[in-house]
C-alpha cells in the first residue's frame, strides 16, 4: 500500500527530507506532499541580504530548486501557497489553507516532517498597519523588502533594530544601495555572538562603511505618516526612517507543533531524537530552525537557526523516512560572516557560554597576519581561544580579520568536534605559503598563547 508523507515548509530542512526520502523509496511506496506558504521552494534566505544589495542580481539566483522542479524530477506534489493551519496527530491529518485560491484541504499522513523553521522576533511596537517595517526570514520577505526599497519616493533612512548577523548583513546591504543607515542595539555591541572585544572590531569596520552604530539604545515605539513608517522612537528620541528592519534574532516557529501537543525543548525548539524523531509523536519528524539540537561541547539543548544545520537534520529525517540509517550528532555553533571586508568566524563557547556550562577556563587573543608579513595584502587577523583549565580542551574560538580569516575558523570546529587541547593544536599540520599565512599560522600562534596562559 502507498503511505503520505506530509512536509510542511518547502524549504532546507523540508525539502532537503522530501528529496532523500525521494530518493530511496518510488512513488508506488510513498505519495510526497510538501506545503509552503510562500511562493518558493529550496531558496537561500542566507543569499537575501547579498540580492537586496544589489551583488547578486535575480532573485531566481537563490532558488536551488523550484516547485516545478521538484514535481518533474522528483515526483514531490509540492503545494504553494498553502499554509498549513492545524495538525491533528489522532486522525492523522493536516489542514491546509489555500492562501491565494480560498478554501481548506485536508491531507492525511503516514509520516510528518516538520519543517516549519523560524520567524523574526516582532517587538510588540511593530504593527501591521504601519507599512516600511520588515523581519527577514524568507524569500517573500526579501521580495517586500526590495519593492519597498523600489518605490517611489525612494526610502532614503533607513533604521536596523537589532545586530546579530542579519541586522549585521542587512545594514551592509541598505549602504550598498545608497542609504544612511543607523543601527541600533541595546546591547553595548553588535554582533552578540562573539565576545564584545571581538564585535567591538566589527562595529569599528561597521562604522568604516558609513554605519551609524547606537549601542545601549533601546527602540520603544514607531511614528507614522500616511500609514508609512515615519521614525522609530527610542529612549534617547526619535530617528527618522523610511524603511526599518528587523535584526532582533528568530524564534523557532512552533505554533502548530505546541497546538498539536508535540513537546517542546528548555531552548524553546521541537525536541527531538538523533535521528531527528519527535519522541512520543510515531511518524512525526522535525529538522530545521523549528528544532533544538545538542551543543557538543556545553552539552545543553540550544537553538542556532543556521542553513548549514538546516539541510543535514532535513537530510538525516529523510534518509531514515526512506528506510535508511542516519543520525545528526548535534552542533558546536560554527559561523561565518562579513562586513563589506571584514570577516568574522566564531565556533564554540563564548566567555558568557562557557561560564554559564559551569567551566573553568582561561581566554587568549594572538594578533597576526593573514599573509606572511612582507607579502601584499598582509593585514591584521585576531584569533581568541577559550580554553579549559587545567585539562586544556579547547572550548571556542572566534576570529576578526581581513581575507583569510573567516573559513580559518573550521580547522578550529575540527579541533573543538574533536576534542582536542590547546597543547595538541600546537602541533597541528597546517598549510602554509607566504600568499595564505604567516609560517606560524594564527591559529598556531593563539594556540602557543594558550598554553602558556594555561601554565600560569
Ligand atoms: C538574511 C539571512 C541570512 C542568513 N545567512 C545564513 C548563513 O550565512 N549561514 C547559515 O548557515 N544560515 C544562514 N541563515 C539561516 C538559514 O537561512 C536558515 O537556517 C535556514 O533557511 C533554515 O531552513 P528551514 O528549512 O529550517 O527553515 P526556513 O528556511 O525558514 O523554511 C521554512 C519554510 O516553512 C514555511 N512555513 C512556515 N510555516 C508554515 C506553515 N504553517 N505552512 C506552510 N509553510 C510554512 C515558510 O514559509 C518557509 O519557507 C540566514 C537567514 C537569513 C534570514
């Protein structure tokens, strides 16, 4: 007999399930029925800043695959937008909203996967009927971003609420496209997920490019005119902007999955197995930004929305859907980012993170080079290690540099995945050549400096 399987969100982890469960069993065996609210399937939300900036010109640049794709090469009935509305795991079906065409379709399923993913933080000053103000998240918000952006009179101020790495990557691309951008943050740096001596170098290559950077400030309200955003309004005054963004961060988005009584986990995700079941729920999978997964080196539950984690959780729920074995171990928090040259790397545990898991640790930060020192383009790279005492375990790394710098971060997710120490990181075969590193690599050198903070 033919079994459903049910994918909601066409997405990373979505599509990356329905295509892998595709893979191993035929349409005779298992009907494929994937609903997406938007418009899209597999697209690049982490392409939507690069798109709005201009640097990458068609928005179709970002869809891996189309729904058309899916229904020809894959056999997928994939149903745009649809939205799904309820789940009910007794009768086993879900309830669909058509979004454009009106009307309810019910779909039973042998098997549900999850993939709802995340949705910007909305402060409780945002409203609806205020047009100008947009959270980031998929490709339609992009498309709304850039009409926006399009419009006549053009938006000439704009305001970024929030700097994590979107708000970071957003504010780039408004520059990009010629307006004056503020951004504000309540913290006391942009860029929270590394220390703030490392995003205290961000803010300064934020501010190289023409950000107005308003820390410690905190966005209260909004004024308008016509319905269109006029200023937001902070506990310093108000700022003028004619379009705000919305870097505030994302929460997993688990409306449906709570309604449906599917339990959640202390980070605020979908709990699930290794293999990227929900416990208690038979059938019922989830991957993605709507889950929490295990931080390897905390050993806590956490939510890190990243694509990367995305598309191996959807990968694993479909090989094990399609008869398979696979497992997703969990995450030690590696990522990257820029602003205009500057690169930013981070994995592992910050100062706070590591404090609050209950380590004893010791932090060192080595200033080098990208290059040997003599070769064109040398320029500074910083490299912070936090580092276990007395075992010496490496614990996290961040790293703030001019080209080089970012993907040096994974030879240190490998070090941290595997457990090494500091002292065992010293010795590590790394390439060199004067045009790629100094002959003691950066990562070398801050490695060198830990252990001899460690021996203090
Ligand atoms: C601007 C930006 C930059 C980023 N940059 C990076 C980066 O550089 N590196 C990185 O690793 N990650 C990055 N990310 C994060 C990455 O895009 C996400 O982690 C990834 O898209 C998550 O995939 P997902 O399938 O879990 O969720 P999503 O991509 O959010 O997909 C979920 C889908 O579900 C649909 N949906 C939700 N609810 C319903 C419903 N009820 N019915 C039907 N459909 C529904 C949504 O419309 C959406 O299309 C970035 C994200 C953004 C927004």
């Amino acid at each position: 007999m033919t079994e459903r399987m049910i994918v909601i969100g066409g997405d990373a982890a979505g599509m990356s399930a329905a295509s892998q469960a595709r893979r191993r069993r035929d349409r005779a065996e298992l009907d494929i029925v994937a609903f997406e609210r938007g418009h899209f399937t597999s697209y690049s939300a982490c392409g939507i800043p690069y798109w709005i900036s201009g640097l990458v010109p068609e928005r179709d640049q970002l869809v891996a695959r189309t729904p058309a794709a899916f229904r020809e090469d894959y056999d997928i009935d994939v149903r745009t937008r649809h939205e799904v509305t309820a789940i009910d795991l007794g009768r086993r079906e879900v309830l669909a909203r058509d979004l454009d065409g009106g009307g309810e379709v019910r779909a039973g399923f042998d098997t549900l996967v999850y993939a709802t993913g995340a949705t910007p933080v909305q402060p409780d000053w945002v409203r609806d009927e205020v047009a100008g103000v947009f959270g980031v998240q998929t490709l339609d918000d992009g498309a709304a971003v850039l009409a926006w952006l399009e419009r006549e009179p053009r938006p000439r101020h704009a305001v970024v609420v929030g700097g994590g790495y979107v708000g970071v990557e957003m504010a780039e691309a408004l520059v990009q496209r010629g307006l004056s951008v503020q951004l504000v943050e309540q913290a006391d740096q942009p860029m929270a997920t590394v220390d703030p001596d490392m995003g205290e170098l961000v803010a300064e290559a934020m501010r190289g490019i023409g950000i107005s950077i308003r820390t410690g400030m905190t966005v209260t309200g909004l004024t308008e005119r016509d319905g269109r955003i006029a200023a937001v309004v902070t506990d310093e005054g108000p700022i003028p902007a004619d379009i705000v963004v919305l870097g505030l961060g994302v929460r997993p988005n688990t409306a449906l999955a709570e309604a449906a009584g599917l339990p959640i986990g202390p980070s605020g995700g979908i709990r699930v197995d290794r293999r990227m079941r929900v416990p208690g729920a038979a059938g019922v999978w989830a991957a993605g930004d709507c889950v929490e997964t295990l931080h390897r080196v905390s050993g806590m539950p956490v939510h890190i929305p990243l694509g990367t984690h995305a598309n191996k959780q959807g990968r694993v729920a479909g090989i094990n859907i399609g008869g398979g074995y696979a497992t997703f171990p969990g995450v030690v928090g590696t990522a990257v980012t820029k602003v205009c040259e500057l690169e930013v790397g981070r994995t592992g545990l910050r100062e706070r993170d590591a404090t609050e898991a209950g380590f004893e640790f010791v932090t060192v930060t080595a200033e080098s080079t990208n290059r040997a020192g003599y070769y064109p383009g040398a320029r500074k790279m910083t490299v912070k290690l936090i580092a276990e005492r007395p075992s010496g375990r490496l614990l996290g790394a961040q790293i703030v540099g001019w080209s080089e710098a970012a993907k040096r971060i994974d030879s240190l997710a490998v070090a941290l995945w595997n457990g090494m120490t500091v002292d065992e990181m010293t010795a590590l075969d790394l390439g060199y050549a004067p045009p790629y590193a100094p002959v003691w690599d950066p990562v070398l050198i801050a490695a060198r400096k830990a252990v001899d903070a460690l021996a203090v």
